[in-house]
C-alpha cells in the first residue's frame, strides 16, 4: 500500500479491502483516504474498475480468489504460497507471463537469491544452488513460522524451476538479536562445469544485482564473489558463496525487514509491468 | 535434599559427533557403535547428520553416506535401544522427517533457536501423529533467562512434546546456570525436562550433575565426548560417575569404557578437547559447531579463529549460522586493511581447504 502511494506508477490504489473491521491496516487506508471496505473480495470483484489485484491473504483464501478474480477478468498478484499461477521473479522471467491472469511471488528468500542463480545459470549451467535466509526474528510473522516448512520446499522449488539449478536447496534461519538484524542472504552454486569463466559470472552477477537494486534499492552484495574448493556429491568441486543484504526501504516496514520489503517491492513491479501491458506501453523485461 | 532418581541418558556420539567426523561416518561404524551401546544398556541412540535431518549442505558439510542409511544400519543394529534423530525446523522438513521414521527412528528431538520454539509446531504434530516419542531442544539456551526459556518449552509441550531439554549449544553455562534454568523448566511443565552439555569450559560432567541435581529426567552423552566445539560430556563417564551416586539407570560401565576405547577412540579424527578456540567458544557464547569452519577460513585469511569467534559472539550469531564466519572474516580483512593494520591479508578470492 504504502509503495503504490508513494509510486503509483502506471496504477492508481483503488481500493483496500480486508475483512477485519478493527484491523488497524484498514483504519490506516481510511486515514489516507484511500477506499476501504471490510468485506473481504467481494468488493473487489464488484468493481470493474479495478484490473489488477494484490493478494497478501493466506494460502488457502488465496486458493479461493484465484477462481473468483479470474472469472471477474482481473490480474491476479498472489503474495502468498499457494502459487496458482507461474512463479515470477521479476528480472528473471516476468516479462514471459504477462499474458497471465495469475502470478504468484514465491518467498522472499526466493525473490532475493533466485536472481543471483539465475546471473550465474545464464553463463554456466548449475548443478546445485543452495540459500541460507537469515532474518530478523520480529519480521517472521506468524503464517511464516506455522508454515516454515512452506518456505524450504517453495524456495527450494523456485531455485529449480526459475533460478534453473539442477537441485535446489534452502535454508531460513530466525535471528533474534537486538537491535534486529538486516535481512541476510547467502547464495552458494556450485557449476555443472569445471571450466568456466569466472569473471564473466561476476559480470552477469554484478549486473543482475543493478537490475534488482532498480526496484529493491537496499538489494546489496557485501563483498565479491567468493570461490572456494569444497568437499560435495559430486566430488572435489568449486563453490561459488555470494553474501547478500537485502535492507528495507523504510516505507511503513522498519528497514531491518529486507524480506518484507523485497516481496511487497517485487509485488510493486510486477504490478507495474502488467499495468505498462495493459495500457499498451512498450517495455524491456527479461522474457 | 530432594531424592534423586536415575536420569535417562541418550547417547548422540553418532549426531552431535558428525560434527567432528565432518560427517563422514560409515554405516560399519554406525553398526559398530549402536551394537555397542545397546549392549552397554543405552536406551536411546541420536543418529543423524550433525545438523539435524537435512543437514548435509554446502552450509554445514555434506554427508558421507546419506544419514537415512545410517539410519536405517542403526536400526537394524539396535536390539533393544530406540534410535532417535534430531531435526531442526527450517533446515529438515517434515518430509526428512517421515523418510526417517520409514528407515526406523522411534524418537524424534525438535531443535529451535531457544526464542523460536513456534516455528516447531508443526513438526512435533506430525511426530506424534505418527507415534513418535517427541522430545524438544532449546538451542542455544544461556541467551536467554530461565523464566523466558520456560515460556518456550511450554509452549513445545503444547505441541506435543514429551519432554524439553535445556540446549548448552556453546558450552558457555556455568553450573548455577544450569540449576536455574533446569529448574524453571521442573517448575513449569508437567513433561520431562532435559539437559545437553558442551565441554567448551571444562564443565560438561559438572553441569550435567548440576542437572541431575535439579531433576533432569535426560541428559545426553557422546562416546569420548565426541561432539562439536570441545564435545560433551562422555557417555563412559557419566555412567561411572552416576553409578558412584548410585543412580546408574542400567548402564554397564566397564562396557561404555571398551566402547569408548577401542570403538570410538581409534576412528576420531582428533580428540574434542577445551583447546584456545574451543574455551573462545565457550568464553563468547557462540556455538559450538562454529570451530571447525571458523579455524579454516582464518586460517585462510591469516586470522586468529578468536578474532572471527568474539565477533560473532557480539553479533548474536544463533545456532545454524555457519555463513556468518566468512562474512565476519572479510569483515575483519576489510577493516584492517581500511585501518592498514594487515597489508599482507590475502585476497578473499579463493578458500583453500585442508584435504580431509
């Protein structure tokens, strides 16, 4: 909500609909003077007005939607894991599903670490992509930590499918030091191949972080690739460890919460993007 | 003084011990240690990857034999001992865990950060649907006050479990640490309550027997303290020392000392001791498992594994957190260079490892 209304883009914030009428989010659009209304989808779907919706419920709701937002002809931008449409990262693989009316945004361990497997899949084939998610106690909230084992299969799924490792593996850990800690990623790959360019892997790496820092500006690798010999399945085989800080924007969410920040800032350009679509307007987006 | 009754003791030489073998046991050594514990009369064997179910990794190290086999050797070795495996939400899965209980485990033990223990919920529903004795780790338990950890283990035995254990990941606890969190949790639950020591201080016998002294119902050893950091408390000698208190739950002494000795001891890569950067572990409150890493990428960068351990002490670093050891060391690199104390630091570009 806060990033549509500080950039709305080529979208205008129609409407904010929960179902909930204590909630204090939706006592927070009132104030802003932004439309409300307390009952759920339904008003939603009865505005035809609006073509394009964010659905940060849960799974099982989300389950629910994806029929009704389809038959009422709206985009749907699902947040949650119950992943009815493709998955999209978006400078991976958007610009291939913006004829859909369904796109899910995997986790936020995935929307941060799948780029980087990507950078290194699209110069040398990946046998094995591994990430390990640290985040901030205070920012897992409870559907995150009634469902962490969502976020394992959903992310290791999405290292496979978009990220194009061969195996994909993931790890989140819940860090609760005070004061909170910044979102912290570490991406290890090891090549399907033994000789490889490693510069031209840096160079894919270093570009796909600008690409992603356009819409997540606190998107950052600490310190150059690092490539180490280790013992694995395969044998003695290179490793490649990329260590990623993912600060917030700040918008409403505490900075600290790179990984809230990164799924409502990849929500955003998604939107953005079908909304280019819809209005015809010509775009450059990974396919 | 209370009465005390006799604790019963989980040997996890083949968990906490992947550690120190880097995880590289064999399913001979496996059938070979698990003969020798049921015989010796250990009721309950841990046998997994030294990071729980899952746990073989570019993180933590991959395994040498898969651990659902050695699972599985573990259980056809057993004759009377239960063989239990350890899981620590958000690296295992319930699917991990399933696979496990098909290769034969009967106990489960569910590890969480000790402010965490809500990511576990799901985990112990699905081992006591299953039949599962279920027992719950707070890891990493000297963070937090004992009144705290003992909201988080009831909030395990909500979930199901049969007992918590008081988790000394860093071996930083003194013995009146000990008392004061096991005894929180006595106060607090109607299940069993647990303790699992580290050597990182010298105290790993004494804080189990400060346990026991509050009431532990379990306690946990490895063969020749075989375990991460500085290990734990050897198995031979808790059963030598509870039998002098006349607490012996049935542990044939002379037989843990045997296995101890010519089962265990020749195939350690090193013996577990409280050496400079085990005590720094112990001293910064990380965990344990951080030694062997953190000795190789300072050993890479020219650093002292103190420098990288203090620091990540500092940060807070929680059990798991193996990627931080790099990050504090190009951290340290970077700032020394900034400072031009280390001129001669290598460029973070390539680890070389020992070939183990």
């Amino acid at each position: 909500m806060y990033k549509l209304l500080r950039n709305p883009g080529h979208m205008e914030l129609a409407m904010f609909a929960g179902i909930d009428p204590q909630s204090e989010g939706l006592a927070r659009a009132k104030r802003l003077g932004i439309p409300t209304s307390y009952e759920g989808i339904t008003a939603i779907l009865d505005n035809p007005d609006i073509r394009i919706v964010f659905d940060a419920t849960s799974a099982k709701a989300h389950v629910r939607h994806a029929k009704m937002l389809r038959e009422a002809g709206k985009i749907a931008i699902d947040l949650t894991p119950a992943a009815r449409g493709p998955y999209v990262v978006p400078p991976v693989n958007l610009g291939a599903h913006l004829d859909k009316d369904n796109v899910n945004l995997i986790t936020c361990g995935g929307q941060a670490t799948i780029p980087l497997v990507y950078a290194v899949r699209r110069v040398v084939p990946v046998q094995y992509a591994e990430i390990v998610s640290t985040v901030a106690s205070r920012s897992a909230g409870p559907g995150t930590r009634q469902n962490i084992d969502e976020f394992t299969f959903t992310t290791a799924h999405g290292l496979e499918a978009i990220g194009g490792a061969e195996r994909g593996k993931a790890i989140i850990i819940l860090n609760p030091a005070e004061p909170p800690i910044i979102m912290r990623n570490t991406v290890y790959v090891i090549p399907a191949i033994e000789e490889y360019d490693e510069a031209a892997i840096v160079a894919s790496v270093d570009q796909m972080v600008a690409e992603v820092q356009q819409y997540v500006p606190g998107y950052r690798l600490k310190d150059a690739p690092v490539f180490d010999r280790r013992r694995t399945p395969w044998g003695e085989r290179t490793v490649m460890a990329m260590l990623l800080e993912v600060e917030g924007a700040g918008d409403f969410l505490p900075p600290y919460a790179g990984n809230l920040d990164i799924m409502t800032a990849a929500a955003w350009r998604v939107g953005e993007l079908f909304a280019q679509h819809l209005l015809g307007i010509r775009q450059e987006v990974a396919a | 003084m209370r009465t005390l009754k006799p604790p019963r003791v989980t040997d996890t030489t083949l968990r906490d011990g992947s550690h120190a073998m880097r995880h590289q046991f064999t399913r001979e050594q496996v059938r070979a240690i698990v003969s020798a514990l049921d015989e010796a009369g250990v009721p309950v064997i841990e046998v997994t990857h030294g990071d729980g179910l899952g746990g073989s990794s570019i993180q933590y190290g991959f395994s040498g034999t898969s651990e659902l086999e050695l699972i599985e050797e573990a259980a056809k070795a057993a004759k009377r001992a239960k063989i239990a495996a350890l899981l620590l939400p958000g690296i295992g899965t319930r699917k991990e865990l399933a696979a496990a209980i098909e290769r034969g485990i009967t106990v489960v033990r569910i590890a969480t950060q000790c402010t965490e223990a809500d990511i576990s919920e799901q985990h112990f529903g699905m081992a006591k649907d299953m039949g599962l004795e279920t027992v719950g780790f707070l890891m990493m338990a000297h963070m937090r006050p004992p009144e705290f950890l003992a909201e988080q283990a009831a909030l395990m035995e909500s979930y199901g479990a049969d007992c918590v254990y008081i988790v000394d990941s860093a071996g930083a606890m003194l013995p009146d640490d000990v008392r004061r969190r096991v005894a929180a949790l006595k106060e607090r639950l109607s299940i069993q309550v647990g303790f699992h020591a580290h050597n990182n201080l010298g105290l790993a016998i004494g804080n189990t027997l400060a346990a026991i002294e509050e009431g532990a119902d379990q306690v946990d050893g490895c063969l020749r303290g075989l375990g991460a950091g500085a290990g734990n408390a050897p198995t031979e000698l808790i059963a030598a020392v509870l039998d002098k208190m006349g607490l012996n739950p049935g542990l044939d002494v002379f037989k843990l000392m045997d296995a101890a000795e010519y089962i265990v001891a020749p195939i350690m890569p090193y013996q577990p001791i409280p050496d400079r950067d085990a005590i720094t572990i112990g001293y910064a409150g990380v965990y344990s498992t951080f030694l062997l890493h953190a000795r190789h990428i300072a050993a890479e960068f020219g650093l002292d594994p103190r420098e990288i351990l203090v620091e990540l002490g500092r940060r807070q670093a929680v059990a798991g957190q193996e990627d931080w050891i790099l990050d504090v060391a190009l951290d340290i690199v970077r700032a020394k260079r900034a400072a031009g104390g280390v001129g001669d630091a290598r460029e973070p570009a390539a680890i070389e490892r020992p070939a183990d």
